[in-house]
C-alpha cells in the first residue's frame, strides 16, 4: 500500500462516515498488525505506525529496530485480515461518536423523518447516518406514520448493543409534552413558567398544569400566545391532540376546580376532600356533569392524575338520593343513618361528548 493510497482512503472515509482522522489512523494501524503478526505467526512482538502527515508505513519490532516496507512486502499481508479489523474498528468509532452524542440527550426533544416501518415499530433517521427506534409502545394510538413524515420525538433510552447504539424515542410520553411546551413557550425555557404536571390520554386529550414564577406574568395567557398561536405548535405536532392549559394551585379545592375544566361554576363548598383515602368528593350541577366527566369519563380521569388525588362526580340530586336509600337500609336494618360520601374512584360512566362545549373559557377568548 503506497503512501498516498493510505492519506486518500482515510481522507474518503472521513468524509464519507464523519469519523475522526486520527481514529482511523489508529484503526488502521491495529489492523495492520494484526494482520502482520498473524502472517508472521506469532502474538505478539511486532507493531505497524502510519506517519500522519506522509502516510508513511514502518514496522517497529520490540528491539526497536525500524523496518519501513515496500508496497510489495505489504501486498503480502493477509488483506481480508486486514480489511476486518479495518471495518471492525471503524463500527466501533462510529457507535461511540453516536452514543457521546446522544447518551446527553436523554429527556430531550430531536427532530427526524420516518425513515421505514417494520410492522408497528418505526424507524427514524436522525442526523446523518444515525437512527432511532419509534416502537409500538411508544407510539400515539391514533397517529398514522407515512415514510417521509418529519417530526419530533423525545429521547428515552440510549445504550450500546455490541457495535451499534440502539436510541429509542416516544411520542406517546407525558415527558414529550412538557418538552414541546418548553421548545414552543419562551417563559417556561426561561424559567418565569413552571410546568408543574403533565396528564395525557395520548392522541384525545392532555391536561397541562402551569404555574407563573412571577405574579405580573398570565401563564395561561403565555402559553396560548397571541390568537392561539403558541399552543398551536403544540397541537399540530401532536395530531390535533386537545389540550387543556390549566393553572397550578396549592389550594387542592381550587386545583380540582381547574382540573375539571371546561366544567365550570363548581363552588368551593361542594369539594369534599378526604385525605385518609386521597380521594375528593365534587358536586355539580345537571348541565355540568357531562363536561366535568368527559367523554368515556376521559376528563375526569385526567383531572385525578393532575390532582393525585382519585375523584368521584354526583349531581346534588344524586347525592340526595343516596343519602335516602342510606337512610332507608339503616331504617330497616334498626341502624341510625349517618351516610357520607362514597369512597372515591376513577371509574365514572361514559357521557356526551362535551368536546362540542370545549375548550375552556379562557382559552375560547383566547
């Protein structure tokens, strides 16, 4: 091998593959010698060096005597040895360029395009040569994928797999929208806003708790942008998802009343918090349970993750109702009636859409 061919493969594949120059020096002379002392049959005793600058070849041997060879002495060595400790090297440069460059963005947001499906995984093509892995689990149930699609994903995994870096990113994650509102929102990337908590049923709904670090800042008016336009981002990345922006209390009663949103017109008074089972009790009017349930009782579930707490909607005449079949059971068991209110659940029964009436107030004005 001449000493220009060496300077103008390495050269080729830097540019083609991005790999440092020097790595490759490295990796080439490993393989030379290991393909050197395998033709000479012995293990070791015996190293191949590349001049950097000329491509000069030199065998050094262990007394320190310096060989430089003829194009036809190399000519000899095994080439297909050669050529896979070559590549061998050169995988292993690539996974660690790719694994140092993506192992610190972990929880972050990149941007791809579907690079192919296989079955219901998707395959995303990062920069360069570099690819994710969209798996089912994390995909959004509704979302139909097209090769050539761009979009964003949020970074959930990296790690090596023998000489490949397998990433493996979701779109399905609450992480991702809290992402995205950080990209889009200028006052939470700068810290006047804080997204205290995210609860999505991914492709139908999301519910985003703000809270405004500085009290002259309107964190819902912020994140919904000038006739809707921030927020906008946000839902045309995520599929026409809806969301519900909703501002962040101390107070449980008054973070149950925005959770519940777009119910509106709950009083206070008809929270009833129970703190031994963490659960909270709301009364709401007729015309109001429907919005307060949501369709298949999505609303109210996502009110209950945003909360923590578990929550149970009735209507007062539902409530009063329970309260005389309580009272009658007592009655005929000769037992006095003390009813109160059951222990809350998740579980609500499937009402009218309400998606008609949304969203919010605030956010219709907006």
């Amino acid at each position: 091998m001449r000493k220009d061919d060496v300077l103008r493969m390495i050269d080729a594949i830097h540019r083609e593959r991005g790999v440092d120059r020097d790595i490759l020096f490295t990796a080439l002379e490993e393989a030379l010698s290991t393909a050197t002392r395998k033709r000479m049959d012995i293990e070791d005793g015996i190293e191949v060096r590349i001049d950097r600058r000329s491509g000069e070849i030199s065998l050094v041997a262990l007394d320190g005597s310096v060989q430089v060879p003829s194009s036809v002495d190399l000519g000899r060595i095994a080439a297909q040895t050669t050529k896979q400790v070559f590549m061998q090297k050169i995988r292993e440069a690539e996974r660690d360029k790719v694994y140092s460059q993506f192992a610190g963005k972990v929880d972050t947001i990149v941007s791809g395009v579907v690079h192919k499906l296989e079955g219901p995984n998707v395959i995303i093509q990062l920069s360069g040569r570099v690819e994710a892995l969209l798996p089912r689990s994390e995909r959004v149930p509704t979302e139909r994928l097209h090769v050539g699609d761009r979009l964003r994903v949020l970074v959930k995994e990296v790690r090596k797999e023998g000489s490949r870096v397998v990433i493996i990113v979701s779109r399905k994650d609450d992480a991702f929208v809290k992402k995205l509102f950080e990209v889009e929102i200028p006052e939470i990337a700068d810290g006047l806003i804080r997204v205290m908590r995210v609860a999505r049923d991914p492709g139908y709904r999301c519910k985003v708790a703000v809270y405004s670090m500085d009290e002259r800042v309107d964190c819902i008016g912020a994140c919904l942008g000038v006739r809707g336009t921030r927020i906008r981002n946000v839902t045309d990345e995520l599929g026409q998802e809806k969301i519900d922006i909703i501002e962040w209390s101390d107070s449980l009663e008054e973070l149950v009343q925005n959770a519940l949103k777009p119910a509106k017109d709950i009083a206070v008074d008809h929270i009833f918090p129970d703190e031994e089972t963490r659960s909270v009790f709301v009364l709401v009017s007729e015309e109001q349970k429907p919005l307060a349930i949501g369709m298949g009782g999505r609303n109210v579930r996502l009110a209950a993750r945003i909360v923590g707490w578990s929550i149970e909607i009735k209507t007062p005449a539902e409530y009063e109702a329970e309260l005389l079949a309580a009272e009658r059971a007592a009655a005929e068991g000769g037992e006095e009636a003390a009813p109160a209110p059951a222990p809350a659940t998740e579980e609500q029964e499937a009402a009218e859409d309400p998606d008609q009436a949304e969203p919010a107030d605030r956010q219709e004005e907006e």
